[in-house]
C-alpha cells in the first residue's frame, strides 16, 4: 500500500478494483519497479465465464 502511495498510485486502486488493477498489470501500464513488486503478491490466472440467458422468441 505504502509502495502505491509514494508513487501516487493509491487513487487508482485505492477500492482495491481487482479487475482494474489486472488491467494495469496485464497492460503494463505502471513503472516496472511497482509492477514487479505487486507481483510478488498477485497470481495471475486465466478463466472463462459462461453467461445465460433466455432464448428470444421468434415473431
């Protein structure tokens, strides 16, 4: 925390948005140092998700 605050980073994951911070990370978008370091705390892991919904009729 104290890392992302000296970088001026807090503001953007202060809630903790775990998808926005995979996006930083994913995109590389911060400095390498702050990147490797939150590395050591994250697993990155590929999923799928299955959406369903109702079959629309036909008219």
């Amino acid at each position: 925390m104290q890392l992302l605050k000296d970088h001026g980073k807090w503001d953007e994951v202060i809630q903790l948005d775990t998808a926005a911070l995979n996006k930083i990370i994913q995109e590389k978008q911060w400095d390498n140092e702050i990147l490797d370091v939150l590395k050591e705390y994250v697993k990155l892991e590929k999923s799928k998700r299955l959406y369903l919904s109702r079959i629309k009729s036909r008219v």
